[in-house]
C-alpha cells in the first residue's frame, strides 16, 4: 500500500511537470519543480520516489538535479529534457497530440458551417496544447465539443431561425436537450461574433432568430400596465413589480419620474428599490439587458422630457463599461454613469490588471470613455463591485 501511495505521489510529480511544461511550450527555460518531501514520511518512500525519478531520467524524460554537500543524498530540483518522452514514459499522448487529434475529428463538423467557426475550433485547439479548458471543454471531452460544433455551424447556416430551443437542438442533434447543455458557451461565442462580447443569452438568441420565452422586466417606478378588465399591474408596488415584454405595448406613465435608474446587479437592484422611494423609475437589467429590457427602456425614454435624467449603475470593471456602452448605443438617450467613477474604485476597489480590450470604449464618445481609458491602461487598475456600495438617490449623485 505504501508502494502504491509513493508510485501515485512520484506520477502525480511528473504529470504536474509535464502540464506546467505544456501550459507554456514556448518558454526559455525548462520547466523545473522541487520534490514536496514533506508528503513523503519514510524511508521507503523517499527511495521509491528516487527510483521513479532516476527511472525517468534513463528514458530521457527529466533531469535530475540533487542537492550539495550534506544534501548530496536528496533531489533539489526536476527538469524537463523532454516533453514528448514525459508524456510517453507516463503512457500518455502529450496534450498537443491530443489537441491535433481532436481537431481533426471537428475540423468537418466545423467547417460544415461558416468559416469563422473553423476559426474557434483552431482557437480552442491552441487552448487543448497547452492542456487547458476551452469554453469549459476539454480535448478529452470530444463528444460534448462535437455537439457544440454542430450547434454553432447549424446556427451559422440560419437553421435557428424562427424555432424554439428544443425544436433546433432536436433538429440539429437529434438531441431536444443538446442545446441547453452548451446554452452558455453558445452564447459567449456568439456575443463576441455580433460584436457584443457578454451580452445577456436573450440579446443572442434574439439576433439569431431563436425563438426562446423572454424573461420579465423587474422595476419600480411611476409606470402600469393596463388591460381590457382594468389596471393589471402597478409599478409602485412594494417591493418592485415583474413585467413580462408581451405587456409593454399597455405600459403607460402614470407621473413622470423624477429619474431613470438602471442596475446591473440583482442585489443592489433591490437595495435601491426598498431603501430609496423618491420617484425614480428603477429597472434591473440583469447585466446585458435583455431584448424587453432595451424595448421597455426605449419607449420610457421617448415619452418622458429630456430633463429627467437617466442614469445606469454597474460594476467599474470591462464587464460594467461594456453593459453601459451596450445601453449608449441601443437606446435613443445614453445614460450618465451612476457610483461608477474612478475615485469611487479606487477608494472601495480591489487591485486589477488592465484590460486594453476597452480601448475602443476609450476612443468613443462615451460618458464612460474615462473610466474607460483608466481600466484599459492605467497603472493602478481597481475594480469595484457595486455591491460594496450602499444604494443613493439619482438626483444627490447627479449634484454631486
């Protein structure tokens, strides 16, 4: 048993070796590692590592390096001579074999449909080499990855168009179910494809034509919705009210408010609901807004005056800029930015690096181009979640 427990601590070494190795093919120099001795508590063990290790060198796999003088008789260090002979001496293909082979296994289902899927599957391969995850899938996961492909190139071809989720995947798969297993990584590969890089899946599914039941607007505010019977819903109930987008052409004002407030987040949504009554029209956007979200905004925003302001607040992160980008360019008035400045994350933040993908954002127009600019090449990059901030009326944050 001692054996055993030595053999798998002496494999589990070289495995890790030869994944820091293929995580970084590139690198000047080997990757190296110290034996963990504190994990080996005999004798026996000790020399059984030892044995593995020296076995391992005589196939040309690793370097071994020991230590000096009084430490002649343990290893100070385990190099790298060869990924290729690692990988064999462990009986295993290295990752980038694998990598290649998976490819080619996809490689027809991807270009079944436009070229730019032929583009992931080679993005995700070049992951595969290195040993990593792609969109949560690994190269030993090539079944679920076949499936994800034959999703995306029948979306490419227009096959969504028009059907419910289940009647596509059934369609598309043979699978009514396919479709929900591999909805997100769908939706992340797509968002960045229509240039709207973690847009919510409803903006997706929308713009591929996917028929899917939208999700209810949650807000509070001065609105109603009205039907044949009467008055069906009232926005200034407590603690806020869900509107389904099916209802919004009965929506109407009942007062005007005094500001329009968006949120990204669920839990500072319903802060501000219940702890702030001042008239505003408050309405949660669950991150990218849905399609109901963007068509209740739009139709609020060309009924009340100018002069009302609309504001929006997220996270001061790539994820926040994008959403509040996302809202400038879909809605007939941008909002102004709501608890998002720079002295507000750098005082309440957390440390972060920059991200130079906002670099369009920096160069626009936006009211967020700044805040922007600092997140993308600023040297003392800071994120804040606007959960770390307690909720505070539009109108005190606009006079301020």
């Amino acid at each position: 048993m001692t054996d055993a427990r030595t053999a798998d601590a002496g494999v589990e070494f070289l495995e890790r070796l030869l994944e820091r190795s293929e995580r970084n093919p590139d690198r000047a120099r080997p990757a190296s590692a110290a034996p963990d001795y504190d994990g080996l508590s005999t004798a026996q063990q000790v020399s059984r590592f030892h044995d593995l290790m020296a076995a391992a060198e005589r196939f040309g796999a690793v370097e071994v390096q020991r230590g000096r003088r009084d430490r002649g008789h343990l290893i100070e260090r385990v190099r790298v001579r060869d990924p290729e002979l690692l990988a064999r001496y462990l009986g295993r293909p290295t990752a980038a074999a694998t990598a290649q082979r998976v490819r080619q296994e996809l490689l027809p289902v991807a270009t079944a449909g436009e070229p730019w899927i032929a583009t992931v599957l080679d993005e995700m391969a070049a992951r595969w080499a290195r040993g990593e995850a792609a969109h949560r899938l690994t190269a030993g996961q090539a079944e679920a990855a076949k499936e994800f492909f034959t999703l995306l190139a029948s979306i490419s071809r227009q096959e969504a168009r028009g059907l419910d989720a289940r009647t596509f995947s059934k369609k598309a798969t043979n699978d009514t179910k396919a479709f929900d297993r591999h909805a997100s990584r769908l939706a992340a590969v797509l968002g960045v494809r229509i240039g709207q890089p973690g847009a919510a899946a409803d903006v997706v599914w929308t713009h591929i034509g996917l028929e899917r039941f939208s999700h209810p607007v949650h807000l509070k505010g001065p609105v109603a919705v009205e039907g044949s019977g009467g008055r069906l819903i009232d926005g200034r109930a407590k603690p806020f009210v869900s509107i389904h987008p099916e209802m919004l052409p009965q929506l109407f004002l009942l007062d005007r408010p005094t500001a329009i407030l968006t949120i990204e987040n669920y839990a500072s949504f319903n802060r501000q609901v219940r702890e702030i009554e001042d008239g505003s029209l408050v309405v949660y956007t669950g991150g990218f807004p849905a399609a109901g979200v963007v068509e209740l905004l739009a139709k609020v925003l060309t009924t009340v005056p100018a002069e009302v302001p609309f504001l929006h607040w997220g996270d001061v992160d790539a994820g926040g800029v994008r959403i509040f980008r996302y809202l400038e360019e879909n809605l007939p008035r941008g909002p102004r930015p709501h608890l998002m400045t720079k002295a507000l994350a750098e005082k309440s933040g957390q440390p972060a690096d920059a991200d130079p993908s906002l670099a369009s954002v920096a160069r626009s127009n936006s009211a967020v181009r700044e805040l922007a600019d600092w997140l993308a090449f600023g040297s003392d990059v800071r994120h804040l979640e606007q959960e770390a901030l307690d909720p505070q009326r539009p109108s005190e944050v606009s006079a301020s």
